[in-house]
C-alpha cells in the first residue's frame, strides 16, 4: 500500500536494504511512536538498541516524505489534531464547545493519543462516556510458567521470560513487556480440570477452549473472516519460533476484490464461498487485515482461534463462558496438550489482580493453563488509559455488565 511504498523510499533513501529489514517493522515502530505521541527527534534520542536508531531515521525521512507528497497517515490525523489543539487554545475552544457529549467504544483498545485527545475535546462539559473491559487478570498468587520454573504472577517484572504456547504442541519462550497490577472487588470465575489444575481469573479474562468431539474445521469456513493464531504451515525456527497466524477468508466474491487487503498479493479466491488463507509471522498483522476485510464486507466480528495442539483449534472464550467438559489448552512436559474441565464456579474475591502484556505470542502459563494475556497490548492501547480515566474523571459513575449479553436474557 502507499504507506509501504513510502517506507520503502524512506529506506533507500538512507541506504537501507528493504530485504534486510521489514518495512512492515519499521512502520509497527513509527506507528508505536505516534501512539506516544512521540517525534522524530524524541524517537531517537529515546533509542536504546541501534535498530531504534535506524528506526527513527526511517521515521524522520518517513515524515519528510509525507509532507514533501502533502499527505498524513492514519497516526498523523491524531497527533496533528492534538498539536493543533494544545497550540491554538481558540481552536481548542470552539471542539469543545460544538461537542456536547464524547461517547468511547472498545475503550480499552485506546492508545495515549487517542486519550489525550479524548481529554481534551471533553475538557469543558466533562460528559464522557467509555465503554469497554476493564479487568482481564489472575489473582496474587498464580503460578506463571518460567524458563526458570513457576513463579509467583506477583513477583514477575518487566523483561522477564516466560513460557507460552507457540502452536502444533510446541512452546516457546517470551518477554514480559507490561504488567497490569490493581486493586479488584467482585466475583471470579474458579475453573478445574481434570488433571486437579486450578485457577482463579476475572469473568473477562480471555481463554482458550473448545468442545469436546466436535470439529472445528467446518466452522472456520462456515464465516466470512477467521484468525488462527499459530495456525499456519510454516513451523518454528531460528527466524520465527512459533508457527505463523493464518487469515482465511470466504466470501461470495472475485478475487480482485480482495487483493488490495491481502498485501496487494493475488491468491486465488473462486466465488461462491471458496476460502482462500494467508499467513502472518506477526500476531498484529492478521489482526488488522482480518479486521480491515470484516468491516469492508459489514462483518460484525473476526471468528478467532488458536491451534495450541495438533487437533481441533480452541476458540476465544471469556472466562465467563467456560463450562464443564470443555477443553482448554494445558502445559505439561515442555508441551501443550488438551485438559478437560471438570467443574466452574463464581466466587466473591477483594484483593489484587494482575496481567502481563507477551511479546509476540501473547499468551502465557497460568498455574499449569495457557491463556491470554493483557487485551492491552494490541495496536498500541494502552493500559494507562484505563488508570488515567480514574484519575482525570474521579466523579465519573461506573456499571458493570457481568453477563454476556449476546447468550443472556436479562442483559
């Protein structure tokens, strides 16, 4: 796409080789540095590995480009607005005024820059909505599954490793990047396996299961959009230690149609519901190209999977939805296997819970079970977001939905 193209430029124009270094990487990283709000110039002096500083060359000439072709990109439309905001207090003023009320979905997929924008078009009339899920945790206490063996979730730091799932039955390790740690008061959901596994996490945490004896092919194909991570052919090695994400698409289309989301790659899609799949070496990746295709063709949803084992693929769930017979993802002997579930409860909790954000396999070992680690850490949201908000708007009313409303009555 145009932005590729310009990195690309970016990059021979500073004499970098585009088959030695991913684009694709140093856009993440442009885009990463836009979240915070950050410049060129605050990129580099913030540079800690020598891939930071060429990083922030290709960001500086990135930006050159851009306004030498009269364009922004999508990080620009925010930051630029912020920066008109925060030098123009009359311009500032009018937004505030013209907009009586700000209403936020998906709130926890924020990043700082959108927050700070949020906060300021809200500055005078103060009435700010945000919806979104605040908890995704495990209790003080829970074990997390570490090259150096199980350690307290309590006493794990940033830059830590710790061990995940990596697809087929493999394991792999990662860094800790982030660790959530607040205060909670409400109920948990208590899930048993029949191994005697226990573990204890907030209702929106998301997990990893499957029915038991029920194949989950025909329902990866039975939807307009799916995301399997771990999901592709490509099997670990020195360059990527964990099976590649697999994007499959089936619509009722041709083929043109979709190629400008698959990386302006041709792959054969007949029309009449033929799936046509595509791997992805990064998690982030499939999530925006899966996202990009569901909302062009009015999907509601991306059906997302994980393939932990050599069987049938685990589903997203919430912790909320797990039920007994259910399988879910288990470590056992430096590999990933099935455990059944044997009982779930709720039970009352007040003390502290945590998460971590992983690097690239966003999954972690949680007293012996694979689940998902922090929501915050796709597209640059922001966990200070959520802390933020409590600060800024301390006045603020706050409800809380603890049913699923898309299979409950009540709600």
């Amino acid at each position: 796409d145009d932005q590729i193209g310009l990195i690309k430029q970016a990059m021979k124009d500073i004499d970098l080789d585009d088959k030695q270094y991913s684009p694709r990487g140093f856009l993440s990283r442009i885009s990463s540095a836009k979240a915070v709000l950050a410049s060129p110039e605050q990129a580099s002096k913030a540079a800690e590995t020598y891939f930071d500083e060429i990083a922030a060359r290709v960001y500086r000439r990135y930006q050159e480009l851009l306004v030498k072709n009269q364009a922004v990109d999508f990080d620009d439309l925010i930051m630029l607005t912020i920066e008109l905001f925060t030098t123009h207090p009359e311009v500032l003023k009018k937004y505030q005024e013209r907009y009586l009320h700000v209403l936020v979905d998906e709130y926890q997929d924020t990043s700082h820059s959108q927050y700070i924008m949020i906060k300021l078009l809200s500055g005078i009339h103060k009435n700010l909505c945000v919806v979104g899920d605040e908890d995704q945790c495990v209790v003080q206490g829970t074990l997390i599954t570490t090259p150096a063996g199980n350690v307290p979730v309590g006493l794990i730091k940033k830059g830590d490793e710790v061990i995940g799932g990596a697809g087929q039955g493999t394991t792999a390790t990662a860094t800790v990047t982030d660790i959530k740690k607040r205060p909670y008061q409400g109920k948990l959901v208590m899930v048993s396996t029949r191994s005697g596994k226990v573990i204890y996490v907030t209702p929106n945490h998301m997990c990893f299961a499957k029915l038991t004896g029920r194949g989950t092919e025909d329902d990866l194909r039975k939807t307009t959009v799916s995301l399997v991570a771990f999901g592709g052919d490509l099997a670990p090695s020195s360059a990527a230690y964990h099976y590649q994400h697999r994007v499959l698409v089936s619509v009722d289309i041709t083929s043109e149609d979709v190629d400008a989301f698959l990386d302006g790659i041709r792959l054969p899609l007949k029309p009449k519901l033929t799936t046509t799949e595509r791997d992805y070496p990064v998690f982030e990746q499939g999530v925006d190209i899966s996202e990009k295709i569901a909302r062009t063709y009015k999907e509601k949803d991306v059906a997302r999977w994980a393939a932990f084992t050599m069987g049938n693929k685990f589903s997203f769930q919430p912790a909320a939805d797990l039920r007994a017979n259910m399988l879910v993802p288990m470590y056992t002997n430096g590999r990933i296997v099935e455990e059944e579930i044997v009982s779930v409860a709720q039970i009352d909790y007040n003390g502290t819970v945590y998460d971590l954000n992983v690097e690239h396999l966003h999954n972690y070992v949680a007293n012996g079970i694979v689940v998902h680690n922090s929501v915050y850490g796709w597209r640059a949201a922001d966990i200070r977001n959520i802390l933020n908000f409590e600060q800024d708007f301390p006045k603020a009313n706050s409800i809380v939905l603890v049913q699923n409303y898309l299979s409950t009555q009540p709600i």
